[in-house]
C-alpha cells in the first residue's frame, strides 16, 4: 500500500490533520490503528482470495519491514476484530 501518511490521506480528502484527527477520535480509533486494520484486511485478501500462502512475501506487500512486524501487528489485534475474521 506503499507510505500512507496522516497528511496524506488528509490532503487527499481536503482535510488538515487536525480535523481528521478529530474524526478519528470521535470513531474512538487512532489513525494509526484503522491503518492497521486496512492492511491486515487486505493481507487477508492476499491470502484467501488469491492464494499467496507465503506470509514474507504478504508481510511486504503491505509495506511491513518483515514478517515478524507484521506477525506482531496480527497480535495486537483485539479479540472482538479477530472474532469477526
């Protein structure tokens, strides 16, 4: 998904980061942890829907250094995004 920045994706919508900060804060979630999210669905899709099993190889499609950081961010999901999976 290459670097998605905060000012970015602000820019992109017309916003400044003030305000989307505020929208994320009033969606109780930080802008950080939904692009987390983002990624990890779509790393999801990656595996399903067009069966690469290889986790290094989906790990830096997704723009994780490495398979283990995005091992590590699979963990800190909490349980209720997990039971939707």
């Amino acid at each position: 998904m290459g670097d998605i920045t905060m000012f970015k994706v602000a820019s992109y919508f017309g916003f400044t980061i003030r305000n989307l900060t505020r929208l994320f804060k009033k969606g109780d979630i930080s802008f950080n942890n939904y692009l987390n999210y983002i990624l990890i669905i779509h790393s999801i899709e990656l595996f399903t829907y067009h069966n690469n099993n290889n986790i290094t190889d989906v790990a830096y499609q997704e723009s994780y250094n490495s398979a283990s950081n995005f091992i590590r961010s699979l963990k800190k999901l909490p349980d209720q995004f997990l039971a939707i999976l």
